[in-house]
C-alpha cells in the first residue's frame, strides 16, 4: 500500500513538473489572475472559489484532460534510483539490440549521404540549432531535407532483427510454456491469451452493440445506432477525453469520429503552425518512453564532442519504406492541414513509435509479433504446422500488416474502425489479433497451399474483408 503511494506521488509530481512547462500551464494561470477581478471571487475562500471558477469556465475540464492525455503515455513506475536507460527499456538486451539497430540504421543513412554528396551535420554549436530550425521552418536553408531521401530500410529488414533477437541468459529449456513455441520470435516475453483477450476486449463482445457491424446488418437503426451517435454526440459536448476513450471502444460514427480522435489526443482547435514532421523538435519528447534513442550526427573532424552534434533528422525519428501510411488515413477525416498534423503527431508519439522499435512494451512490435505467433499457434495448430512446414511462417506474411498498423491493407472505412478501437483501449494488441483473425477467416485455403508464394496470394487482398465480425467471431464464438 505504501509503495503503490509513492509510486503515485512521483507520477502526480512528474506530471505536474511536465504541466508547467506547457501552454495549459500558463493558459491557467493567466485565468486565475483574471478570476480575482471577479465579484464572485472573495479573499476568505480564495482557493475554493478559483477551483469552483476554473470548473464552471471549462478550465477544470481541460486540465483532467491533460493529466489524462499524461497518463496514457507515461511509464510504468520504477524504482526512484533507476536510470534513464532503464525507464526507456527495463531488458538490457532488448536496450543493447535496439542500439545495434540504431547504429545500422544511422550507418545506411551515412552512406546515402556519402553516395548523394550532402552532410547530415554543418559546423554549428548546440545552441545555434534554434536559430537553424528557424531557418528550415521559414524554407530557406541549403541544409539536407530528408524528403529527397530514399527509406533507409524497409520493413523486411526490421523482421529479421526481430527473428534473430535472444535473451542470453534465458535457455527455451527452461519454461514448458515456451518450449513449445515454434514461432520466428524467440524472446519470453508474457503476452495475452485467449481468456485475457476477452476480458480486455470486453466491450467487443457478441452481445454489445459495435459500429461495423449492427450499422451494416438489418438491424433497425434506433436500437443501437441512433442511441450511440446521441451518446457520442453527448461526451463530446461535455468534452471528456476518458469518457470519449470509453465510448469509442464500441466503435465511432462517421461524422463525429474526427472530433472524438481529437478529444481523445487532447488536441485542441487553437491555430498552430503546421511543421513538417521531420524537423518537428517536439517529436523528440516521445523519446524519454521509447527504447530507442534520436540519431546524432557529428560535423566532420569533431566526432564524439556533443557541442559539436546534431540531431538528424530533427525529430530523431527516420523513416521506413511505408512510414507515409501512418498519415494517410487520416486526410478522410481531417482538411484543416494544421489539425490532420497535430493528430498525426500525437497518434506516432503514442502508438507507432512502437511498431518500429525493439522493446518489451505489450504494444511493441516484438510482443504483437509474439502475440500473433501464440495465438495461432494454440488455437489454429494445425493451420500453424502447416504453414510452417511448407515454408510460409505466418509472421512473414502479416509483418507487414502489423507494422503499418493495417494502413494500406484494409479498406479506408474498416481501417478507421480498427483504429477506433487502438485509441479506445489505449493499445496496439488489437492488430496481432486482428492478424490471426485473418488467417482464421482463410484457413481453409491455407490448408491446401504448398508454397509460401501461394500462401501469400492466398492473403494478397485484405481490402473486402470486414475488421469487426472477424474479431468478434475469433475473440468470442469459434475459439475455445
């Protein structure tokens, strides 16, 4: 008990430490300034009568909502005398293949340079970097754009780092669990099973109402649809990120999904310059929860001295073959360029940075991919024995699928459902299951494939399929 208090009482003061230092903060203050001038507002109770002003304007409201937005984002407790590296990643050899990641990645990215003729870093100090930033977001720079660049790897590349990933003091002979495990990923990581999935997904169950489905059946409408767009419609007028998280579990309608993402995200509609991503500085905040770590380039000749190193790109985060399908989904439901962007960002500093770095989050992608693996192994064996002794292990195939977060695969309406739901749950399992969903529905085909290249054609087209009742019927009807 005791411990659970503490670790709640550093979360509140490193919250509270980040609050400060944001627009909010000083929104909020500039507020209880103004508040004074108010006839309402007496000496006596001047801290009840701010905290009751705050309330009734809407203040209260957003600052819940930023706390929350805090929260849904930030790591899990640790010992106050852990070290950075250890919040980022608590495995030390899900740290060190990540860096070994890193350093490939950064020695491509040297090449290409090399090869194009253009330096990643000029002669400049740290503290000129502001200035240049300033540049580049005004255009006129002769510095590097990483736009000319061609990807410096492509999701392939990703998987057999993944596959070759090992714990070294941690032998399959010791865990019957694991032992068995037949899959390409070879780490112990703990991932859900069936009996877990269903309580997560509760809200998924055969007998709720979920948009992409009871709004495509015969089902009259006013008994499910039209009460859950005048409950939508509800939350947002109270404009409560946590109750619009709960609400979209079951899917969002149409018109008020844009409104609801941005509840959820904690963006606001206030104007805010639109920057391009690359040279987006704030990108680099994700950075203290991400096990991986912002590239540094160093000017030639001055290697290893940090007054002297840069980082490039300027948001730390450089970009995979596919990395555009984070952001196409999105132009559907946003036309304001600066609110689509402001989505974007917080939609990859919340979710997809995962899906293409190495750790031991339960919505990394090593996790789904082991997720993935389990699933079908325990409940489609022989689908899953098959595949495998034909030469077509099944995470070959749905790699892809998972590290794009089903973006470009699925049909742009089904693909937004599923999004839905990675937002309502806070969580990116829904993608490993969704995953050994799909090779479910097509088992049967499957079977009778010989090849991997046949598998693959098998699974080619996923743009007909829809995302909701294959994760009810594999979650809660077929799988025991």
């Amino acid at each position: 008990m005791l411990q659970e208090e503490s670790d709640l009482a550093l979360i509140i003061a490193q919250i509270v430490q980040k609050l400060k230092g944001s627009t909010l903060y000083a929104q909020l203050e500039r507020q209880a300034w103004a508040s004074l001038q108010r006839p309402e507002i007496k000496l006596e109770s001047l801290k009840e009568d701010i905290k009751e002003f705050f309330k009734i304007s809407g203040w209260e409201k957003k600052l819940q909502n930023a706390v929350y937005s805090e929260l849904s984002v930030f790591p899990l407790p640790s010992h106050p005398a852990a070290p950075p590296e250890h919040l980022k990643e608590p495995l030390v050899y899900m740290r060190k293949a990540q860096g070994s990641w890193e350093k490939r990645i950064l020695k491509s990215l040297n090449s290409m340079c090399t090869e194009l003729s253009i330096p990643l870093a000029r002669k400049r100090p740290v503290g000129e970097q502001k200035e240049l930033l300033n540049k580049w977001n005004e255009m006129g720079t002769d510095e590097p754009d990483l736009s000319l660049f061609r990807p410096v790897y492509a999701p392939k590349d990703f998987l057999e780092v993944l596959i070759n990933l090992r714990n070294p003091n941690y032998e399959n002979g010791d865990s019957h669990s694991f032992r068995t495990h037949l899959g390409l990923i070879q780490v112990p990581l703990k991932v859900k099973d069936i009996p877990e999935l269903k309580e997560f997904f509760v809200e998924l169950g055969l007998t709720a109402g979920q948009l992409g489905i009871d709004d495509s059946t015969q089902v009259p409408p006013e008994l499910f649809e039209n009460e859950h767009v005048r409950i939508g419609q509800k939350v947002l007028s109270e404009q409560d990120s946590a109750a619009a998280q709960q609400y979209i579990r079951q899917g969002s309608p149409t018109a008020l999904r844009a409104e609801l993402w941005a509840l959820i995200l904690n963006i606001s509609s206030q104007p805010e310059v639109l920057l391009c991503f690359s040279r987006d500085t704030s990108v680099l905040g994700h950075f203290a929860y991400n096990s991986a770590s912002p590239p540094k380039s160093y000017i030639r000749g001055k290697l290893g001295v940090e007054e002297y190193a840069v980082f490039y790109p300027p948001n730390g985060v450089i970009p995979f073959h596919g990395f555009s399908m984070y952001v196409a989904p999105l132009c559907f439901l946003y036309h304001e360029p600066s609110k689509l962007y402001q989505i974007f960002r917080e939609m990859y500093v919340r979710f997809f940075f995962r899906l293409h770095s190495i750790s031991s989050h339960p919505s990394g992608i090593v996790s789904l991919c082991l997720l993935f693996e389990t699933l079908l192994q325990t409940y489609l064996p022989q689908l899953f024995y098959h595949l495998r002794e034909i030469g077509a292990q099944p995470l070959r195939i749905s790699f892809k699928w998972m590290v794009r977060a089903f973006s470009g695969y699925l049909a742009t309406d089904q693909l937004l459902l599923l999004w839905d739901r990675i937002l309502g749950y806070n969580s990116l399992e829904i993608l490993a299951v969704l995953a050994a969903a799909v090779f479910a529905f097509r088992a049967v085909n499957l079977m009778e494939v010989t090849s991997l290249a046949a598998a693959e054609a098998v699974l080619a087209d996923l743009s007909t399929l829809k995302v909701m009742p294959l994760l009810q019927i594999f979650l809660f009807a077929t799988v025991t």
